[in-house]
C-alpha cells in the first residue's frame, strides 16, 4: 500500500512540473508576441503605409 501512496506523489509532482513548463512557455509567447513591431499609436498595423487613390499599374 505504501507503493501506492509514492507513485501517487510521484504523478503528482510531475503534473505540476508540467504545469510549471506549460506556464513558462505560455509566458514567454505572450513576450515574445508582445515585442513586435510598433507602429504609430492609434494607427492600425494592417494598414499602415496604404497610399489612398489609384494603384501604380503592375508590368509583367
């Protein structure tokens, strides 16, 4: 029965080592992420440096 107890213990400080490693990770995305480019606040990213009006004709 004791066996039983240690494994138990076992799987349990694994589980949280996990949890630990998944933590970490998901830290490091979120700076990783947060370090992109900036742009001029209050501008959106997705359109910054569109020229309004005609577009130059594409030669092939």
């Amino acid at each position: 029965m004791q066996r039983q107890g240690a494994l138990k213990r076992q799987k349990e400080r694994e589980r949280q080592e996990k949890q630990r490693e998944k933590d970490a990770n998901r830290l490091a995305r979120r700076m990783e992420k947060g370090s992109g480019v900036s742009g001029t606040p209050g501008q959106d990213p997705d359109i910054a440096g569109i020229v309004p009006g005609p577009q130059p004709t594409v030669t092939e």
